[in-house]
C-alpha cells in the first residue's frame, strides 16, 4: 500500500503548475469580462458628475478590480479545477497515474496544497489592497463620484438610535472628542409616532452633548417651521455611537476590525455580526482549499463512458452548493440566528466532509 501524502515530485510539479495556471486564467478571464459589463452599467453615472473623465473612469476600474478578485477567486479555483481534472481524464492522464498506484488523495494533494499557498496570497490581498479600495469606492460612491472630503476616518451616512429617536448625520469625522458631524437630521418620535423633523448643518461634541448650528425645525402636529442658530441635544449621547455605528467589516482589515469588536464589546453594542464577518476573512480565502476536492470527482471513471460531463457538472454543483451554503450561514450570523464561529466555519467543515465522503465512496 501507499501511504505518501503525495506522488513523485515530477508529477505533483506537473498537477500543481497545470492546475495554477488554469485557475489564473480562469481568475483574469472573469475579472475581465466582469470588470467590463460593470463599467458598462456605471459609466453613466460616473461621467455625470461634472468633471468627470477617462481619468475617474480607470480610477473607478482600479478600485473596483480588487473587490472581483476577492470575490471571485474560489469561483475561479473550482473552475480552474474541474477544467484540469476533466482534460485530464478525458487524455487518461489520470488513468495512467491510478494505474501507476497512485491514489485519489494522492491526485488531489499537489492541487490542495498549490489552493492553500493562493489562500495565503488572497488573505493578504484582501487585507492590504481590497478593504483599502472597498472604503476607499465605498466614500466615492457616497458623494455621487465626486470629490471626497479629505478627512481621514471620515464615516458617511450614519444612523444611530437615541431611545425612540432617530439620528442620521451624512458624515462623521474625526473620533472622541474631536468628532464633528455634518448633514445633521433628527427624527423625534413619541413611541412609533413622528412628531418632529430637525435638521442642522453641522454638529460638534460639547462633552456632555452634541452642539448643533444652523437649525431647522419641523413640528408635525403643527406644520410649523422654525429656525434657531444653535441647539444642544443628546447629554448622554457619546461619539463613540457616530463612529462604531457603521462598521464595515468589507473595509476594515483583519486587525482593525479586531479591534473595532473590542470597541463595539465595551460600549455594549453587538458584536455578532461584525465577530462572524471577522472569522470569515479566514474561511473565506480557505474557502478555495475545498474546491479541489470537491471537483475531484470530474478527475476519475472512464471518459469514454459518456459520464465526464456529468461528472462535471455533479463537481461544479458541489462547488456551488458550498457557496450557496456559506453566504446562507453569514447571513444567519449576521442576523444572530447562528453563533459567530458557526456561521462562518459551518459550511466549511460539512462540505469538508461532504467531499471527503464522496471520494472515499466512489474512488478508495
């Protein structure tokens, strides 16, 4: 019997340079043609704004690139695979290595350990250059592609509750003490019921209150509009609210979003979501480990038997159904029906399973 994890190193060179190659092509293909038809669809909007030109054009191509790669590369894992193991198959390649007395694992190890090395360079792309262009695209598209205001932290479109009260401010900037709002707009409610609307240009924190100028104010009972310089509100208000009210795991890194948890923990506002979104940055890049072998059955019964394709598409249903099965799961998280590490590592360990089954069963 043999028990090497994996076949000579020619062959193991040979499956793991093939399949790597394939999934890359596979990658910019999808990111091209992708790329494409979203340029399509927000050029318009991009060249509306006055100003605008080829050059807002490639710098939108430029931050929207790296949110695709993130998305797309398991996607374009599993199909590098299953076009590798196919032709693979269809040539008896892999007929011949079985007939040699490799295994099936032995097969699939060179394309697990080649997906583990892209899961490690897809981690650190995602935390160095995707989070970064996702805030960055993020504020762009906040003020219609136009200029961005050049505050650092700036938090645009910001909601918090305040007991029955509503507050909306269209941008946050600056943190603790030194945090100011601007686009203010208050909707004072008696229970479920909306009893006023005020609106104020800006907002500073006056330790306790927030010190509002340039105030409308609409009485709903009355129709009654009237204007004030200046309006204090909300003692027990902090500005850690303003800055921990929109947390966007996509636009923080690994680290940050640690501790932005930490934060949101000791200010007594929920942390599931944000803690099952941390856990993803994880699973997610792992996520591309599991498609080999969950495309492995594409890799092995005779091509001639008229079944490849129908084992190809069983592997690229499989490849699917995982991801069908985790963005399920994230959502549940983030709605906290399931616990943060469930919700993120759930699907990953069943299909683990899943496909492991399914190669002992039909091929050792």
């Amino acid at each position: 019997m043999n028990l090497h994890f994996f076949p000579s190193r020619p062959i193991a060179w040979y499956l793991a340079r093939t399949f790597f190659v394939r999934a890359i092509a596979v990658l910019a293909s999808l990111v091209f043609l992708l790329m494409i038809l979203d340029l399509l669809g927000e050029s318009g909007r991009i060249l509306a704004q006055p100003g605008n030109g080829e050059e807002q054009l490639w710098r939108y191509v430029s931050l929207r690139i790296p949110q695709l790669i993130q998305q797309f590369a398991p996607f374009a894992i599993l199909l590098g695979t299953l076009i590798t193991f196919a032709t693979m198959n269809q040539h008896s390649e892999i007929i011949a290595m079985k007939a040699a007395g490799i295994s099936a694992h032995q097969i699939i190890a060179p394309l697990m350990l080649t997906s583990l090395v892209m899961a490690g360079f897809l981690f650190v792309f995602n935390e160095r250059f995707a989070t970064r262009a996702t805030a960055a695209l993020n504020a762009w598209e906040d003020v219609g592609y136009g200029a961005v205001p050049p505050e650092t932290g700036t938090k645009t479109n910001v909601w918090i509750r305040a007991g029955d009260d509503l507050i909306f401010a269209r941008q946050v900037m600056g943190s603790g003490r030194d945090t100011r709002l601007s686009g203010v707009r208050i909707f004072d409610r008696d229970g479920t019921t909306l009893v006023g609307i005020t609106e104020a240009e800006s907002g500073r924190y006056a330790r306790p209150g927030w010190e509002l100028t340039n105030v409308r104010r609409f009485d709903v009972n009355n129709g009654v509009v009237s204007r004030a310089p200046s309006l204090k509100i909300g003692d027990d208000i902090l500005p850690i609210q303003f800055t921990l009210a929109s947390v966007d795991p996509d636009e923080q890194d690994f680290w940050m979003l640690r501790r932005s948890i930490d934060e949101l923990e000791r200010a007594g506002r929920s942390i599931r979501s944000a803690e099952a979104n941390w856990w993803h940055k994880i699973s997610g890049p792992l996520s591309g480990v599991l498609m080999p072998l969950l495309a492995a059955i594409a890799a092995f019964g005779l091509a001639r038997s008229g079944q490849l394709f129908m084992r190809a598409v069983v592997g690229m249903g499989l490849g699917f159904s995982y991801f069908v099965a985790d963005n399920f799961a994230l959502a549940l998280g983030n709605f906290g029906a399931y616990p943060p590490f469930l919700a993120a590592w759930g699907p990953f360990f069943l299909f683990l399973l899943i496909g492991e089954t399914v190669l002992v069963r039909t091929e050792e």
